[in-house]
C-alpha cells in the first residue's frame, strides 16, 4: 500500500506536467486554425469566412467604339494586358483593383473621310465583383470543395489616361507605313477622362490556390477624345473632323489567372 502511495505521488507532478503541456499544445493549435479566424454569417444563418487575397494577370485584346466605327472589320484591335488583386468578403461579393494598359485603333466607316486612329492608354479602375451561383467552398473551409465554374457579372469605376494620334489612311501603322499624324485636337495628351466599366465573365477553378476567367467588359467614357477625333476645331483648321457629339467607349476581353499565395 504504502509503495502504491509513492508510486501515485511520484506520478501526479508527471501526469500534471503532461496535462498543462497538452493543453498549451491543443490552444495554440487553435490558435492557428482557421476556425479561429473571425466568423461571418449569411442571411440564412451560414458561417463563411472572408478572404482569400488573389492576385489576378490577365491578356487579350482592346476594342474601340467612337466617331470612327462602332464595326469588328474596321478595328486595329491592339493588345490588353492587366493586373490587379481581388478579395471575398462575402460568398456572392468580391471587391477589387485592377491597372491596365490598352492600345486601341481603328480606321474610318465612311471612306469618304478617310481618318484612323491609334492609340495608347493607361486605366485604373476600383470594382465589385457579383457572383449569382453558391459556392459550398465559401462556407465549409478549409476542406470544402469549390465550385468548379462560377460565372459573375462586374461594375466598377476608374479613370483612363489617353494618348491617341489621328491620320489620314486606311492602314495600321506599321514598320513598312508611318502615317502623317494630324495636328492634335489638344496639346496635354496624354489627357485623363473617367471610365464607367461592366463586365461578365465566368471562373474555372484549376487549383486550390488557382482560378482561370474568361471576362469581356465595355467601359464608358467621359471623353469624345480617346480617337482625337470629336466636334472640337483643331488651331488652323477651317472645321472638325467629326459630326458626332458623342463620347467614346472601349471594350476589353481578357483570359486572366488568379491566384491565392494564402488560401486555405
């Protein structure tokens, strides 16, 4: 009896040291857990999580709509390279940023007139993303399983900072071709104007971590200028060059990537 006593002393300090380091263990494993991360709740009650920060890069092409031409035939569609970060705060909503850069180009519908353009341009634009389909990964991470294709629409607000040159011609300016660019309309280009864009686009899960979309968005304009071509009458010339008021717009359809360095 007496020997059990000392064996169950002996032990208590032991089992004791073991239970404290146990518990140590078990709460900063909870800690780290995303389940420690702060929760979120839906209308209906649903637990999800914000996050994560994805980075996107996207490439396609620019297209023009202005005085010129609003037809595919007439562009000189240029390239549209972007890159940007987007970040879930809620299962249906993403917010994001994003810097382009666009060159766009196109020549004259009516022959008569005979004018092109092409031009370069710098955009940054703030915008939200919607996404109208449930995603069960947004409320069971980490070992949810994503959705594998969720489509979105996009609206979002930015400005745009041009620099087009306008000639007389048919033809891209090339290598083998350099136009003779027309006095321009202003002399501050590049010159800023606003852009209004929206956008549809639909999302392929490839990776936990990595996303492929496919996205084509129009952006509206405060500028009758993004051709150098608007009613405006250039110094020395005796009229505009253009019979339309209206502003110019530009569309953009990218294939980006994005990607998630933390995600769960």
């Amino acid at each position: 009896m007496l020997s059990d006593f000392v064996t169950l002393r002996s032990f208590l300090p032991a089992a004791a040291l073991l239970l404290t380091t146990a518990a140590t263990h078990s709460a900063l494993a909870q800690s780290l857990s995303p389940e420690r991360r702060p929760r979120h709740y839906d209308k209906q009650g649903r637990l999800y999580y914000k996050g994560p920060v994805r980075f996107t890069l996207g490439g396609g092409v620019g297209y023009y709509n202005g005085d010129l031409t609003s037809r595919l035939g007439d562009q000189f569609l240029g390239p549209s390279l972007s890159a940007g970060l987007l970040y879930q705060f809620h299962p249906h909503w993403q917010v994001g940023g994003e810097v382009s850069y666009l060159q766009l180009g196109a020549k004259d519908y009516l022959p008569e007139r005979g004018l092109a353009f092409q031009g370069k341009n710098g955009v940054g634009t703030a915008f939200v993303r919607w996404e109208p389909l449930t995603d069960p990964g947004a409320y069971s991470l980490p070992a949810g399983q994503s959705a594998l294709i969720k489509p979105y629409l996009k609206v979002g607000v930015g400005l745009a900072l041009y620099s087009p040159k306008a000639y007389r011609g048919t033809e891209r300016p090339s290598g083998n071709l350099t136009p003779a660019y027309l006095k321009p309309e202003r002399y501050d280009y590049p010159a800023l104007a606003l852009t209004l864009p929206v956008g549809v686009g639909v999302t392929v899960r490839l990776t936990s971590r990595l996303n492929a979309s496919l996205e084509g968005s129009y952006s509206l304009t405060t500028t009758d200028q993004l051709d150098d071509i608007s009613t405006f009458i250039p110094t020395g010339s005796e009229s505009s060059r253009s019979a339309s008021s209206l502003n110019d717009n530009y569309g953009q359809l990218e294939l980006k990537l994005e990607y998630a360095p933390w995600a769960r």
